[in-house]
C-alpha cells in the first residue's frame, strides 16, 4: 500500500512539471506577442526613439503584471521572443518534454549566433534527423546545467567567431568580485581563464584531501575555501586544532587532468577548439602550452580525426591500470548516476557488475561515480545498465523508471584541405574509401586497450608534409 502511494507521489510529481512547462509555453508566447503588438501599434513612420520608449514601456507593464523588476521583465521578454521564433524549443516546451529552465538555456546560449547559427544548434538537439544529431538523453531528460554544458560545449565549436579571439576578448575582462552576504557571510569570485580557474580547483581540491584524517573535523567542502583563502592571504595555517600546517608542506594527491587535443589543431592547420577536463571547450593555444609545459598532472589525448572519439591516453603506459581509469573518466566526463554534475578528478572507478559476480575489468564494465552515489549504488536497488568503450551507463530506479546515459557529443575534427589519414586501422583492408589516394583510409572497428594492434597503429603516419608531420610525430612521442 505505501509502496503504490509513493508511485502515485512520483507520478504527481512527474505530471506537475509537465504541466508548469505547458505553462512556461504559454507565457512566453502571450509575452512575446504582447511585444509584437506593441510594435505593430507604433505608426510605421515612428522615430527610433519613440520606438525603443514603445518597446520599454511594454517590458514595464509586463513587469508589473508579473511583479518583476524591469531588468528581470526585459530578460524574460527577449528569451521568451527567441524561444518563439524556434520551432522545435517551442513544441518541446509546449509538449511538457522540458521545463522553462532548459529553453531559457537555449535562448542564452543562441544570443550572439546569426539565424542559421540558431537554427542549427537547435537542430542538433531537438532533431533526430540533423546531420550528426545529439546522442543519449533527450535534452529535457538532463538536469539544467549538464544541458548547458552540452549546448555551450557545440556553440563553442561552431560560433562564427573563432574561440580564440572571444578568449583573448574575456581574458581582457578578468576580474574578482566581493558579494556581502546575510549571517556575516560573503562570496569572493574570480573570473579567469579556463586553464587557471581548473588548476586553483584542482589544486585546493588535492590539498584539501591531503589534509583529510581521523584528527581533521572539516569536510571537503569546508577545506576549499580555508585553503584559498590561506594561500590567498598567505597565513599559511590551515588547521583550527591549534597545530600550524604549512599548505605548501601538505601532502596531496596528484590532480591529474585530461587535454584532448585535436591534432591539426596542435599543429596550427585548423583552430578547432581542445577540451579540457573539468571545463569543456579551450582555446587550442592554451592547450599547446598546457602540453608543451610537460606538467606532469596534464595527459594529452589524441582525437579520430574522422569522427572526434578518443583513440588513446598517453601510449606510454596505455596498458597500465590508471590509464583505464582515465580512459573512463574521459568516455564519462562526470558521475554517471542519473542527474549528478560532480565531475571531480578523484570521482571513482566502479564495477558496474561487481567482480565476484563475474564482472570484469574492462571500459565496458566500468563507470565514473562520485562517492555519495557510489555508496547508493552498493545500498539500494538503483542499477546500471551496460557500456561500452565510448558509451557510458544508462541507469534504473528502484521503482522502474530508467534513465538513458548522457553521451558527449563528439564530432569529426576540422580537416585541412588536402589532407587524409592512409591506412589508419589494420582491419577490412577491403574497405579502402574514395579514389584519390588522399581520400583513402580504412574503417576501423573497436580496438580492446590491451590489443597489440594498438602498436601497429601508432607506426601508420598521417598524411602530412614531411616537417610538419615530423614535428607532430616527436610532439606525440614526447607527451606524458
């Protein structure tokens, strides 16, 4: 009996959302026509002040309507016009398939594309016959801000301004601010670029486990802004149990991070973005530093050129157990478990078929989870569902209701003209594709880690000119 009450709790809950985004529907479209009416009353001949006063004066009502600041009415009124002029974030919203939260991050992250831009970023999400389509969850199955991530990691790679120029514009506009807060609290924000802000996160995070122990009675959480704000202030005590600990004398694990690098890129024939793990999208002169540097914590990962999935982790030691651990966190990008965001560097390893029921160690049986929900995992009845070497795990609740993985959206990495890869793979040697000897490479087919074809692969050369190629094959060699 109260198992099927709680059924019904769930399917009330799942009913209401549904019924708030049919709403969110409808008040952005009486809003934005509220507006196309105003405008449409003001005579044709209007200047363009008596216009922007026209216009003005319908955000102020529709504030006052809604109790709304003006700010917040003016922000509504335009995401609810962009919103309507996209057919397929409307119908989404208006069937109840997503909640307002994900059509406004639609509306935010299509601001700055022109129309086409727009429309093929709501094409690669919203439908399934787009070249290239979004895979895995539907974008109403995703909590808010993996939605964004996914949608802002395409805008990246495909804005008509190139990302290095838009970086070179925001690393102008770093900054810190100070926010007073109630309970004499405050927040202090850095606003930095990608590479930096990961590398204070990692770094406080590795120090704030190095501190961890039987005598330390705060939570990670708490170490973090302790640390920052002891490296900040230079005081260089981190402990409150009267013991003074140097942060530079901790011992912390090594916070390693992931750089895929395409290779066209590295080599400065395409300026297709890197990604960085932990943040997503990067300038690819930030990762040729990161990568030049030799930092130990940075492992490069080479890209298919046909199709963006990873091929491998540092070929020094692709067979030894932590590159496994990275492969998965790299396929994974986060916790798997249905709606978690923490994609932090020491999430863990888990049998997704524990080992003494058979399971093997293998990508296809292991997930990223975070340790809350690894402990879920081995206390209840929530249950994994298979992955393989680039998908990761699908999930089931206790009470039947399943959620599909969130894949990454990899995708072909920018050719330059006239280049191809010749005989890339060692399998279907029938396969050969195209005429032109530039075009021609073969289909690969799934390649175990431990498979000694790997090494065969790695002595078939890219197609590039003779320096270049040289350069890129030592670069290759040289890296971590």
């Amino acid at each position: 009996m109260l198992q099927h009450r709680y059924k019904l709790c769930l399917e009330g809950l799942e009913l209401m959302a549904r019924l708030e985004a049919q709403l969110g529907a409808v008040k952005s479209r009486q809003a934005a026509r509220a507006v196309e009416l105003q405008e449409a009353m003001t005579p044709p001949d209007a200047s363009v002040q008596d216009r922007t006063y026209a216009q003005m004066s319908a955000v102020e009502e529709i504030a006052g309507v809604l109790t709304l600041s003006s700010a917040a009415a003016g922000v509504f009124v335009e995401q609810s016009r962009r919103i309507c002029s996209l057919p397929l974030v409307f119908d989404a919203l208006s069937a109840g398939d997503m909640s307002w939260q994900h059509a406004r991050i639609v509306a935010d992250e299509t601001e700055g594309l022109d129309g086409a831009g727009a429309v093929a970023l709501v094409a690669h999400f919203f439908d399934p016959d787009a070249p290239q389509p979004a895979r895995g969850a539907a974008p109403g199955d995703l909590v808010p801000s993996r939605f964004r991530a996914k949608v802002r990691g395409w805008r990246e790679r495909h804005h008509p301004e190139s990302i290095e120029k838009r970086h070179a514009k925001g690393v102008a506009d770093r900054r810190m601010e100070f926010t007073p807060d109630r309970d004499g609290m405050a927040w202090v924000s850095l606003y930095l670029p990608g590479d930096t802000a990961c590398a204070v996160w990692n770094r406080t995070t590795a120090t704030a486990r190095g501190l961890q122990g039987p005598d330390e009675p705060r939570t990670l959480t708490q170490l973090r802004p302790d640390i920052a704000a002891s490296l900040l202030l230079g005081t260089g005590n981190t402990t409150q149990t009267g013991k003074s600990t140097e942060v530079g004398k901790v011992p912390a694990p090594r916070a390693d991070v992931l750089v895929m690098v395409p290779v066209f890129s590295l080599l400065g024939q395409t300026d297709e973005p890197a990604m960085l793990d932990g943040f997503g999208p990067i300038p690819v002169s930030m990762a040729r530093k990161l990568v030049a540097d030799g930092a130990d914590s940075f492992y490069r990962v080479l890209v298919d050129p046909r199709d963006g999935a990873p091929l491998e982790i540092g070929r020094k030691n692709y067979r030894l157990t932590e590159t496994i651990k990275r492969w998965i966190r790299m396929r994974d990008a986060k916790c798997t478990f249905p709606g978690c965001t923490n994609r932090t560097p020491d999430n863990e390893t888990d049998h997704l078929q524990a080992w003494q029921h058979g399971g093997v160690t293998g990508a296809s049986n292991l997930a990223q989870l975070c340790p809350r929900h690894h402990r879920l995992k081995h206390n209840s009845r929530w249950t994994p569902g298979p992955a393989n070497n680039h998908e990761p795990p699908g999930w089931t609740s206790p009470t039947g209701r399943h959620y599909n993985p969130e894949h990454q959206d990899a995708e072909p990495t920018h050719w330059p003209p006239g280049v191809g890869l010749l005989n890339a793979f060692p399998y279907e040697e029938s396969a050969l594709l195209g005429t032109d000897p530039q075009e021609k490479f073969l289909t690969p087919e799934a390649i175990p880690l431990d498979d000694p074809l790997w090494d065969e692969f790695y002595s078939r050369p890219f197609m590039l000119p003779p320096d270049p190629l040289k350069d890129c094959w030592n670069k290759m060699q040289s890296w971590p």
